[in-house]
C-alpha cells in the first residue's frame, strides 16, 4: 500500500500532524510562561536558562534510552506515543498541582522531555509506517507543526498574552494528552510498519553499519549545529541590527523568522516528490550555508535584516524533514524507531555545543564575525550528503 493508494484513510495524516503538535507543545509552548513561573514560585535567578536547558537535557537522556532499549520498535509505536503523551502532560500539570523548589521545578521539566523522547522521533516513525512513497511529504508536514510549536512562544510574548501561567500549563497539558488519545484512537498501526526487533544494546550502533544511513544522519548532524543556534540567537540578532525596536515587535519578527521554516519544511515536502529528498535536502542546507556566510555582510546592513532572517529561517528548517525521511528510508527495516531516535539524540546534543560555542564566540568576536562560524554543520552536512545525491 502506498500514499497514492485510496485505500489510506484520509484521516492518518492530518491526525498524525495534530498529535505531534499537541505532544510537542509540552516542550515549546511551556517557555512563553517561564518569567510568570520564576516570579510566582520565587525561583533563584538564572532559573529561566536552566528551566529551559532541562528540557533539553531530559529529551537527549530520553532518546539515548529509548534508543539503547529498541523500545520504538519492541513497542507498538501509537501506544508508546500515548503512554508518553499522558505522562508529559502529568509531569507539566504537576508544576501547577503541587507547590515546589527550583529543584523540583527542573526534575520536572527535564522528565517532561525526557517523556518527549517518545512523542517527537516515534512520531515520525508512525508516519513512516503509513507513507513510503511520498514520505518526504507527510514528514514535511509534522516538522513544520513543530516549527510553528517552536515559534509560538515568540507569538505569545508579541501579542502581550496575559494567560495566568497556572492555565497556559494546564492547558497545554490537555492538549498533549488528548493528542496521545487521537492518535492512538484514529492511527492504526501502519502497513509499512516492522515488527520483530528484540532487545540489543548493539542495536543502535548497528544502524551506522549502513553506509546511506550513515550520509543521512552526518548530513542532518550538520543541519543541527545550525538550526537551533539560530533559533535561539533570532532575538540577538534582532535587537542588535535593529536597536531600537520594541520588545513586543522584535518578539513578533521572531515568530516570523522561526515560523518561516514550516514554509520551508511543507513545501521542500511537495517538492520531494519531484526532486527526491536527498536534492531538497542539500539544495536548503546548501542555501543556508550561504546564509551563515552573508551574515558577515547582513548584520551590517539594518534595512536589509528582516527579510535576510526570513529566507533563513525558511531554508534553515526545511531540510529537516528531508533528513528524517532519509534516514527512516536507508535504516534496517526493523530498526527504523531505534535509528530516528538514536540520530535525534545525537543531534540534539550538538545543538548544545553549538549553542555553547556560539555564546563563547560572541564575547571574543563581533556578531558580524560570530555566525559565519555556523557553516561549518552545512558544509560538513554537504559533503557527508553527496553519497545520497549521487544515488
């Protein structure tokens, strides 16, 4: 059966789209109330980049576990999704039930991405067990519901959202769980899905055995040392070029610079279906290397600075899909769930160092000369891709 074939409910996608956003707003949305948090629970200073930081920690412990314990693949994947959905919105409801430290805080914040680690990767292999063909599309789709999830915190703050934070959290947690039950209740378990996998240590380095697995997940390493640094660095880069504007409008063109990217990811999908995903990948992560290296010139250049970020911010992302489809592709059959998770364990903990390094870079350097620096993941991406463009 195949994506063309009628056969395919057309409910799968659209479904698979959702859950994915209502799983992934516990890791995302939960940021646009960190200030309110610190302030009413009288958390220590500093506790915002370490709230955050947790949840990036957990999520790589979770996916190093899920991946050194098969469980995406000994495990029914919407099961799975569920059982994480419920529990994150647990550990994120917890926050506002239950009264507690700056420690707890933080326990429960990197539980909540640990839980994360069966939403986000297991996610896209449920989509790879219904999409073949045209998996490229379908995946385009769920990355660029998790860019929007990413931008939507910028979106809040733009719009001066006075939610108490208690309700925000509340809220999201009820969206991630009802995401866990509309995928287990509306997504079968999929035609293109393997079972049979048994517990192996070995599992998850056996997957870098194959040398197309291989150039997909250097490739996506490489696309990682860019992606969230940017991210993460957008308001900087904003308020350096353009000094005086107003918190409120450089938090709405960070929306948009973050938003741009489901353009990217969404229409890179279609144009998979043309080009292949190995070509949409290299041409964006080719194109966003460029990015990195005009950056050099644009951040002198006020006027020029809101559409530059936007381009960037639509090519920066929309390989990202590609990667995964590629990976889910060149990964042994029965290690498809092991083999996403393992390569998004990994390349989360780049974007760690590269965060890290970038900060570093910008007490020695200019801002002018610091993220040219981030060309180095799109070259080496580039040049680790070659193998899958040829073929």
């Amino acid at each position: 059966m195949s994506e063309t074939n009628p056969a395919v409910p057309k409910r799968i996608l659209p479904a698979i789209v959702f859950s994915q956003f209502a799983g992934t707003s516990l890791w995302f949305a939960g940021n646009a109330v960190l200030p309110e948090l610190q302030a009413s629970l009288h958390l220590q200073e500093g506790a915002l980049s370490l709230l955050t930081s947790a949840v990036q920690f957990g999520f790589i412990l979770g996916t190093l576990c899920f991946a050194i314990l098969s469980l995406a693949d000994r495990v029914s994947p919407r099961l799975l999704f569920l059982i994480c959905a419920v529990l994150g919105a647990a550990a994120n409801a917890i926050i506002v039930i239950t009264p507690t430290s700056t420690t707890g805080v933080l326990i429960l914040r990197a539980a909540t991405g640990f839980l994360l680690a069966g939403i986000y990767p297991v996610g896209m292999k449920i989509a790879a067990s219904w999409y073949s063909g045209k998996l490229g599309k379908a995946i385009g789709y769920l990355v660029g519901a998790l860019v929007l999830g990413t931008a939507f915190p910028h979106l809040l703050r733009g719009l001066g959202a006075t939610l108490p934070w208690q309700s925000m959290l509340i809220g999201v947690s009820m969206l991630a769980a009802i995401g866990g039950l509309v995928i287990f209740i509306l997504v079968p378990d999929g035609p293109y899905l393997s079972k049979g996998a048994k517990f192996d240590v070995r599992n998850m380095f056996q997957v870098f055995r194959v040398p197309d697995f291989r150039a997909a997940a250097f490739g996506y390493f490489g696309h990682m040392w860019e992606l969230y640094t940017l991210w993460a660095f957008t308001p900087f880069i904003l308020m350096y070029t353009l000094p005086n504007l107003p918190s409120g409008q450089v938090s709405l063109y960070s929306f948009a610079v973050i938003a741009a990217g489901a353009v990217g990811c969404i229409g890179g999908g279609y144009l998979s279906q043309v080009w292949g995903s190995a070509k949409v990948a290299f041409v964006q992560l080719l194109l966003s290397g460029l990015c990195c290296v005009l950056s050099v010139f644009i951040l002198s250049a006020p006027a020029f600075i809101v559409p530059f970020m936007i381009i960037w911010g639509i090519v920066v992302a929309g390989d990202s899909p590609q990667f995964s489809a590629l990976s889910a592709r060149t990964a042994p059959p029965q290690l498809v769930g092991t083999a996403l998770t393992v390569v998004t364990s990994i390349g989360f903990a780049i974007t760690i160092i590269s965060i890290q390094f970038t900060g570093w870079l910008l007490i020695q350097l200019s801002p002018e000369h610091t993220f040219v620096w981030l060309a180095i993941g799109p070259l080496l991406g580039l040049l680790a891709l070659r193998r899958l463009v040829r073929t």
